[in-house]
C-alpha cells in the first residue's frame, strides 16, 4: 500500500505525555498546530487555556524520538503510535488503520534521514559514506511514501557532501553517481548535483558514466522540462524551468558536448537527437523540440558572451551603420568586465573619423574583431547620424563590404562548441513533424547580433533557412518573413544585401518561389519587394531567373512600380532574356484581353453548371466578354482557390456564390486585394478559415456575407462586424460564431 508524507496540518489525533512505564488516559485534539521541517508540533494553538490534562505546549524535534512503534499489545488503544522520546512516551491515535501507518511511515521516514544527515555531514571513511549512500538510496527507492522530497532528500544530502568534500578521487566521484543513478531515473538533479556533474563531463567526457548514467537524465530532462517561449529574447534561451533551474540548462549542454568528444563525434549527438524523437514519423513528446531548440540558442550566445562582454571597447553596430566617425568620442581602452549576459546590445556613441583606409582591431581573450572603413562610405551613411533611436537589425548589419568588413575569429573551444550546436540545429530542420515548430521558434531571430554579423555562424546555418525555403508548408516557410511590421525576418537577412547572404541570391529567389507559390501573390508583398528588393529581383531576371522574370510580369500588371522610368528600365530587363520576353508578350496579350474585355461588355449574370472545374471557368471566360458581369454563380462546382485569378478579371462583379465549392483561404486573400465592390459573397460549406475570412474586412463595400458551415470562429465573427460597416445580412449557422 501506498502512503502520503505527512504535510502541515494534516494530523488529527489524540496525544499524551506519560512515564515509560505508566499509560494514563487519551486526550483528544483537533489537529496540529503547523508540521515544521524539524519538529513533530504537538499541541494546538487553540487549545491553549486546557486544564492540565497531557497536551504538551513544546514540540518535539525530530531528532529527539528514539523509536517508533505500532502499539500491539493486548487491549491496547485503536490504531495508535508510541513514540519513544527522552523522559517519556507519546501516544498518537488516528481514526483509522490506514492514517496511522501513513503516520508510522513518515515518522519512521523523518527520523532516519537526520540520521543519515547527520551520519553523511562529517564522513570519515569513505568506503562507509559509498555504502551509507547505497542504504539511503534503498531506503528511498523501498518506501511505501509517495513524495516528491523521498526521492529529493537523498539526492540534496549527496550533493551537500560532494559540494564540501572537493578532495574525492574519481573513482570516488563515478563511484557516488553510480550508487545515486536509481534516483535519477524519476527526479531532476539538485543544482548542487548539476554542477557536479557539469564538472564530470567537462573532465572525463569519455567515462563510461557519462553514457550509462547521464544519458536517461538528459532524456528526462528534455521530456519533461517545461519550456515556455512566450517571452522573448531570455524565455527563448533559457525556457520556464531553464530560467528557475539554470544549471539542468547547463547541464544539458555539457553533457551534449561530451557526447561530440567521443570518437564518433556528430554521430553519437545525431543518433541521440534520433533518440529523443523516436523511430516513428511524429515525436511522441512535444517538449523535447522546445527544449532542445533552448539548449541550443543558450549554448550559441554563450559563444559570443565573452565578445558581449567586451562591447564597452568594441565598435557598436550603430557604430558600424554610422562609419564609426569621430575619433574623440572613442571610448578609452578598458580591461574585460563581466557584464549581465544580456542578448540585447546597448548602442554606443558614433566614433572614429578618417579620410583614409583605417582599421579598428579589438582584441579580447578568444575574440579579435576588425572592422575597415573609407572615406566615401562615411559620407553615404552620414545622413542617419544624427538618429538616435536604436537602429534596425538588418540595417546595422547591412554595410556595404566596401566601406566595412568585420570578422570574428572565436577560440577552439567556442569554435567547437558553436559547430556543434549549429548542427543540432540543422539535425531538428530535417525531421518533418520538427520543422513547423522550429521554424515559429526561430523566426523571431532569437540569435545576438554577433552571431549575424559572424560569417561562419551564417554560412552553416544557411542550411536551415533552406529546408524551411523548400518546405512546402505555409506555416514553415512564411516563418521566414518578420514576425511582426517594422522588424526584418531571414527573407530579409538571407537577401541579397543582407548581411547573410553569401550566394549570388539562388536562396532568396527559392524563398520568393514559395512565397509566392503559397498565399503570397498579393500587392502588399509585392510592393514591399518593390520598394527593398527591386535590384536584386532584377539582377536576376537579367540572368534568366524564371521567378524574378515572374515577378516583375506581375508588378507591372498589378501596377506596383509608378515611375515611368523604373517601369522602362524593367521592360528592358524583361526583353533581355528569352524567357524575359516570352513572359512579358503574354502580359501584353493579358491587358489587351483585359481591355478589350471592359470595353465589349458582356452578360451581367452567370450561371457554371454543377461540376464545372477552373479549367471549364478559365475556357469559358477566354470565349467571350464579360467586362459587364455582376452577378456570377459557381455553387455546386468543383471550383477551387486557383480560379481566384480569373475572377480577379471581373471588375464589374458585385456578387459572387461559392455555396459547396472547393474554395479555399488563397483565393479568399487574391478576391479581397483586387474586388473591393464585391457587395454579396456566399461561401456557405465552403473549407475557408479564419486565417482567409479575416482577409475580407479589407472588402468594405460587402453588405451580405454567408459563412454557414465553415471554420468560422467566434473571434473572427466579431472582428469582420467590426471592420465592415456596410455589412448588414450575416449567416454563420453552424459555426463556432453561432
């Protein structure tokens, strides 16, 4: 049978003081006063002004109870407890069998952990302290209580004996987490403990111990750490339980390192990584992913924590961004301080001035840092001087290689260590159910801006950026845009001119190829394409790339470029390639279409016949004129999002019924960008969601909306009425909203 620990408050029964050898009568009392740490309360506060009748007025420690015992004998009082104390007895009764032996167990429980306490506080022999540990551990593992502190005790005074005996032998140390590796197996180490095994595998990462024992802690540590990222920059790197208990953090990591030290290396980390997933397609534990990824991004700042530190004597990157002029306002050289290990850094006075090539070295321990400036670079960055608002990321780290390089060279160690985390990190890309949840966990670029101005640590995890470039997946591969307006994501850091980018721009046109494949064909990316990117899209259209040739077709359709210069030089561009020109003479033919189309006019009501596809509706408005239509009827087709881009054509068009149609969140976004009159929309059972309903409260002239039987949600419902003033005819039976 099974016991809990008695806890405060939870005694009622009966007590009395009396000689060993004499029993006098029971009394009783309501419930103890409070159950201390280290002693046994006997007597109830409120029971104070009693007559003398054996409540005791003064607890008893702990330490003070010489034995425990069942009373047995015959015609002996219900299920009481004798405890044998210096002068006397006390007699406990419980109302019933099974709350005495709960009372037995964690008196019997209390009294020898102070024995062992006090037995393990001064060892003398340490072949006596191994075989107390080994007792203690037993006694832990065989009580019928149910606490988290049996298990914890042992662990707590083990790691008080080994934090104030440093002169143990190795042996002594593999010998010690051995006998506590039971205890492990079901509890988190200590802090104390944590170090201690911190220690362990920096020393001897190739011990057996580190294998055997280790391995099955990490592994509950990762399955059962609770990581929370709902913070920012500090909740990414050290997760909820990270941040009270740092040192599992830290534990983790070195045990991961020891791992990269044996010889196999990577493979050993790989086959691990391997075994926290499991051999199945989907990863049975959702915290092992949040955990790993908090490991990592800890263990990479940490490369660069020493670097950080430094920055008080380092150019800052607003510095980089300004030129670094003004050389008086140089900060004077000053020793390496340790600073809170903070992932933001504080942006520094503009310094540094002169009309010739200098360079700038700082040196600190492991890092030297050079960063080149000239005159004519100065003089194009000069006009943002004067801001002294802290400076974009991309922006800051976005300098042109003529006008500044900077460089970090990281000691071996660092080397190693952010080798080895970075292909952790490449290790979680290539698992398919990881990569969701990875992607939304690196999107806020949770990395020091060291790290992104670090060569080496961009180049390798280029191969990340790129498995979410290539995964199909909306909720993947649109993690690479910001996360929020105003902040720049890896679209950005990876694009030509970004401080990552280390290619011709192949990474960024595969990155526009899925955006744009996906949900993304819309004005407002665009525009903001346009308005960053316009020559990098038409460096590469002049090399032939198809999706840069693409976009520029689109920008000219949609209208996005308004200088007519601009317009001319992308004409150009187009022109010059095959594939340039091909494209552009079917835009050509389009807007003729188009035209010809408005001018001709046409039905203003139609009707697709039941199981008509996009195919049956693109031929159908390729034969005729329909620049007058305003009524459009494709209920009961097999219609989906793909034929958003021949209704988009419609300009006329102010109702449209999709009832029981394949129509999906796509083409909802494409409907909202381009027919803004639509005044009547059915999308009764249809798949649209919230992620594409929400895209209709742009489309203000909408007065009648039917959204029955959809993935409509409560939130969304309240938030189109609020958007759409003119809506007035609403039905969303059979929704969440309903």
């Amino acid at each position: 049978m099974r016991y809990k620990l008695l806890q405060e408050g939870d005694i009622q029964v009966c007590v009395i003081r009396h000689p060993r050898t004499f029993l006098s009568k029971i009394l009783t009392a309501k419930f103890l006063r409070r159950w201390e740490p280290h002693h046994l309360a006997l007597a109830d506060a409120g029971l104070a002004s009693a007559t003398p009748t054996g409540y005791m007025e003064n607890s008893i420690s702990y330490s003070a109870i010489e034995d425990v015992q069942l009373l047995s004998w015959e015609n002996a009082p219900k299920y009481c407890l004798q405890l044998t104390v210096p002068g006397g007895t006390v007699l406990l009764q419980a109302a019933n069998s099974y709350l005495r032996d709960q009372w037995f167990h964690s008196l019997q429980w209390k009294k020898k952990i102070y024995k062992y306490k006090k037995v393990l506080s001064n060892p003398s022999r340490w072949e006596v302290v191994l075989k107390e540990i080994r007792t203690l551990v037993d006694m832990a593992l065989t009580s019928p209580l149910q606490d988290d502190s049996i298990h914890q005790a042992p662990l707590e005074i083990v790691s008080k004996l080994l934090s104030e005996n440093n002169s143990l032998t190795t042996q002594d140390h593999e010998s010690i987490i051995v006998a506590i590796a039971p205890l492990l197996e079901n509890n988190h180490p200590p802090p104390d403990l944590c170090e201690f095994f911190c220690k362990h595998c920096r020393e001897r990462p190739r011990s057996m111990v580190v294998i055997e024992v280790f391995t099955p802690v990490v592994q509950r540590i990762l399955k059962h750490n609770m990581a929370c990222f709902s913070g920012f920059t500090e909740s990414l790197l050290f997760g909820q339980d990270f941040g009270k208990c740092p040192r599992l953090r830290l534990f983790t990591q070195e045990y991961i390192l020891a791992l990269n030290e044996l010889n196999a290396g990577m493979e050993v980390v790989k086959k691990f990584i391997h075994s926290m997933h499991g051999p199945t397609g989907q990863c049975p534990h959702p915290r092992v992913l949040p955990n790993l990824v908090a490991v990592c991004l800890a263990a990479i700042y940490s490369c660069y924590e020493e670097f950080i530190n430094s920055r008080d004597n380092s150019p800052s990157l607003k510095e980089i961004r300004n030129g670094c002029q003004q050389q008086c306002d140089r900060k004077p050289n000053l020793p390496l301080r340790l600073l809170h290990t903070s992932p933001d850094l504080v942006s520094q006075e503009v310094a540094l001035t002169e009309s010739r090539l200098k360079s700038v070295i700082v040196t600190s321990n492991e890092i030297h840092v050079e960063v080149e400036r000239n005159n004519t670079a100065n003089q194009k960055l000069t006009a943002n001087v004067g801001n002294d608002s802290e400076p974009n990321l991309i922006d800051c780290l976005m300098v042109s290689p003529t006008c500044s390089t900077m460089s970090i060279e990281l000691s071996a160690q660092a080397d190693r260590i952010l080798g080895c985390y970075v292909e952790i990190l490449k290790m979680l890309s290539d698992y398919d159910d990881w990569r969701p949840a990875l992607a939304s966990l690196l999107q806020p670029i949770p990395f020091p801006k060291e790290a992104l101005a670090h060569e080496k640590f961009t180049k390798e995890l280029k191969y990340v950026i790129q498995r979410f470039a290539e995964d199909p997946r909306q909720e993947v591969h649109s993690c690479l845009l910001s996360v929020r307006a105003g902040k720049d994501g890896w679209f950005q850091l990876y694009s030509p001119g970004g401080v990552a980018c280390d290619d011709d721009g192949e990474l960024f046109a595969s990155m526009v190829h899925i955006l744009m494949g996906s949900c993304y064909k819309t004005k407002k990316f665009l525009l903001s394409l346009a308005e960053n990117k316009l020559g990098p899209c038409m460096l590469l259209a002049l090399r032939g790339n198809q999706t840069m040739v693409e976009i520029l077709c689109l920008m000219l359709e949609y209208n996005i470029i308004d200088n007519n210069d601009t317009q001319l030089q992308i004409i150009s561009t187009l022109e010059s390639t095959d594939v340039g020109k091909r494209m552009y003479e079917q835009l050509c033919d389009r807007q003729r279409e188009l035209k010809e189309l408005q001018r001709k006019g046409g039905p203003t009501r139609l009707t697709l016949p039941s199981k008509s596809t996009d195919a049956d509706l693109a031929r159908l408005l390729s034969s005729g004129s329909f620049g007058n239509l305003e009524n459009l009827s494709l209920a009961f087709t097999n219609v989906t999002s793909a034929c958003a881009e021949h209704l988009i054509k419609l300009p006329s068009l102010k109702q449209l019924n999709l009832w029981s149609t394949q129509f999906g969140d796509a083409g909802l976004r494409l409907l909202s960008e381009h027919l803004t009159m639509l005044q009547v929309l059915n999308l009764c059972e249809t798949p649209v969601t919230d992620a594409g309903l929400l895209a209709l409260s742009s489309m203000k002239s909408l007065c009648s909306l039917n959204m029955n039987s959809t993935k409509l949600s409560a939130d969304t419902y309240e938030d189109l009425k609020a958007k759409l003033p003119n809506l007035k005819e609403v039905d969303v039976r059979y929704t969440e909203a309903w």
